[in-house]
C-alpha cells in the first residue's frame, strides 16, 4: 500500500493549501481566504472592463485593454470553477487512492512510484520558475518609474502602471497600492494554474502508470506460461493476470474519463477563451516592440502569452501521453504469444484488443481532443487570429 498525498500530492496540497483550493480540510477561515482571493481577481477583472467601455474605441487603443479583460476571465474563470468543484476534486483524488492503494504487487508498486516521483519532479520544476522569474518581474515593476535606461528623460518617469486600469482613485499618488492589487491578482491566477495545472499532471502521471501496470500484467502473464508450462495451474495464474490487467486498463480509462467529464464546461470555455486571447496578446506585443518608446510594455503581455501557451503546450502533452499509454496497452496484447496461451485466455486477449476499435481520448465539449494534433490546431487558430488582426490594422 500506497499513500498518495504524503509522498507525491504534498507539493500540490501547498500549493492549492496558497490559494484555498485544497479540496480536504475546507474550513470557515479557508472559505474567507478562497473569497478574498476572488475579490481580489474580480477587482482586477472590473477594472479592466471598465477601462474597455470608457476607452476610445479604435483598434490600437482597445486591443489592450480587452486582451487583459480576456486574460482575467480566464483566471477568474479557472479559479472560481475549480472553487465550486472542491467536491469532484476530492472525489477524484479519493478514487485514485482506492484504485493505487489496491496494488500489492512490488513490481506495480515500483511502477506507480515511478510515475508519482516524474510528476513530484514536474511540480518542483514549475514552482522553480516561478519563484525564481516572478520576483524579478516584480522588481522591475517597482524600479520602472526610476529607470533612464530605454528613454532618457530629466528626472524621475511618470509613476503609470503597465497594465492600464480604471481605477477611482489618483494612478500617481496611490501608484503602489494599486501596483501590489495588480501583482496580487496576477499572482494568485499563475498560482491557480500551477496548482490546478501540477494537479491534473500528477492525476493523469497515476493514470499512466495503471496502463503500464497493465501492459506489466499482460507481458507477465507470458513468462508464467513460460516458467510453469501447460499446467492447469499455469492456466489459471495466466486467466488471473489478463483479468487483472484488463480490470486496471478499465480502472484507469474510467478515471481519465471521470476527470475530464466534470471539468468538462470549463476546459471547453477556457480554450476557446486561450485561442482568442493569445491572438489578441501576440498583436499586442508586436505592436509594442515595434514602438520603441513603449518597448517595456511588451513585458506584460508577453509574461501573459507564455504562462497561456505553456498551459495550453502542458494540457495537450499530457493529454498525448494518456493516448500513448492507452495504445501501449494494446501494443502489449499484440505482441505476446497468444498462440501459446490456452482458448479461454485467447478469448480475453481478443475482447482486450476489440476495445482497440474505439479510440481513446481525453475530449473537451465534444470538440476539442486532448493531443499534438489539437495543439498544433490551436497554434495554427492563434496565427491566423493574428495575421487577421494585423491586417485590419494596415
């Protein structure tokens, strides 16, 4: 036996434990925090919205504005959905502990470990970079009224935001107040999607390592028949272990399934949300670096279009690995000696591979598949977004 959260979930527990999304040991004072941190994320989101509506409207000056009002949708989206679904994470998790703590083998054991330590190692790498960039970032924005770097001026710069916001309060005089609201919204949204994000990875790690599991029980199945021969004995461990493997094979593509029909309207909104966002973000970069008065501006935006296209490049590489794990499986039922296995054990063989001829994904709405292909179809989507915008522009 196995226990998940104390060795692998432990990062991820801090981290949703951050920002009150941990699904276990939900108190009043966790409530309170969960609810200021939303306020804090609609604050941020209001005041975007309010800078669109009293903004000029002309390409160049509603672009940015409105590609920061998609930016905070999206993180108010993905934080509140997973706040109201503290029950079907702890459902998931709970179900996971089950199937793993089933496990008695040493060898599927060893198997179940390994994938939990590769997604630990995931989880330790993303909270690396992001202790390490975001205090520079925040450095920056601190010292950016007192650079004389990229124009030179007399005295100090004008204490403005990067981001512009429609606040009812004096920009220059409150210029940190607002500045630490801005980095705390930002802050708690890239730690929705680490926490979420390091979540799901860890999740699916598991589910991968139960179809290793299988294929161990299918290819292990043969070395019985092997050692023991023909024996009825031998039969029988050989039936055990193909019924065993088929058993943890279903086990795992229930739980796949289970994790991505609940989050299922928010995955959809989200990506369609991704899409258009990082469309209207890259313009705005690359019409900030062509100006070069303005070439620090392009700091935010960009930040934003790669914590989106590392979310999105995550989401469908781990969505391609399920796939790939899902087939090696079959791989497995392929490539033992059938031949050799008594009727009966034929016949299981045979109703594994027949679940070959639906295939196995991990779908968003109906739409959107959960792989390479959707990842180079939505970088294709962004580019062409891009290029239209660009040209509405000459």
């Amino acid at each position: 036996m196995i226990c998940l959260e104390a060795k692998y979930f432990n990062l991820n527990r801090i981290l949703l434990q951050s920002i009150a999304l941990w699904p276990f040991q939900q108190s009043k004072l966790v409530r309170i925090q969960y609810i200021i941190s939303l306020t804090i994320l609609l604050g941020a989101l209001i005041s975007h919205i309010i800078t669109v509506l009293t903004s000029t409207f002309t390409l160049a000056l509603t672009i940015k504005p409105f590609s920061c009002v998609l930016f905070y949708t999206i993180l108010v989206i993905h934080y509140s959905s997973f706040g109201v679904n503290l029950k079907t994470l702890k459902d998931l998790l709970t179900r996971l502990h089950c199937a793993c703590t089933k496990l008695r083998d040493k060898n599927e054991i060893a198997i179940i470990q390994k994938y939990g330590r590769n997604a630990k190692c995931y989880t330790a790498a993303l909270i690396a970079i992001y202790i390490s960039v975001s205090p520079l970032f925040w450095t920056i924005e601190m010292l950016m009224p007192y650079c004389d770097i990229v124009i030179p001026i007399n005295g100090c710069r004008p204490q403005r935001l990067s981001i512009a916001f429609e606040y009812c309060i004096h920009q220059q005089k409150y210029y940190y107040v607002l500045l630490l609201h801005m980095n705390a919204a930002r802050a708690i949204g890239i730690l929705t999607f680490i926490a979420t994000g390091t979540l799901m990875i860890a999740y699916l790690q598991h589910t991968c390592g139960m179809f290793r599991i299988a294929c161990y029980r299918i290819e292990h199945a043969m070395e019985i028949n092997i050692q023991k021969g023909n024996s009825g004995n031998s039969e029988s461990s050989i039936s055990k272990k193909i019924v065993y493997a088929v058993h943890i094979h279903r086990e795992a593509m229930k739980l796949s399934e289970h994790l991505i029909s609940r989050l299922d309207t928010t995955y959809f909104c989200l990506t369609v949300l991704v899409v258009i966002t990082m469309s209207l973000t890259m313009f705005q970069v690359f019409q900030t670096i062509l100006s070069v008065d303005n070439t620090l501006d392009a700091m935010v935006p960009f930040i934003n279009l790669v914590i989106l296209s590392l979310y999105v490049f995550f989401a469908n590489f781990f969505g391609q690995n399920v796939i790939d794990h899902n087939n090696e499986v079959y791989a497995a039922a392929y490539n033992i000696q059938w031949y050799m296995c008594p009727i009966h054990v034929q016949k299981l063989i045979l109703l594994l591979l027949q679940r070959k001829a639906r295939e196995f994904h991990l779908i968003c709405g109906g739409l959107f598949i959960a792989s390479f292909d959707c990842l180079a179809t939505m970088a294709t989507a962004t580019m062409s977004y891009f290029t239209l915008i660009h040209s509405t522009r000459r």
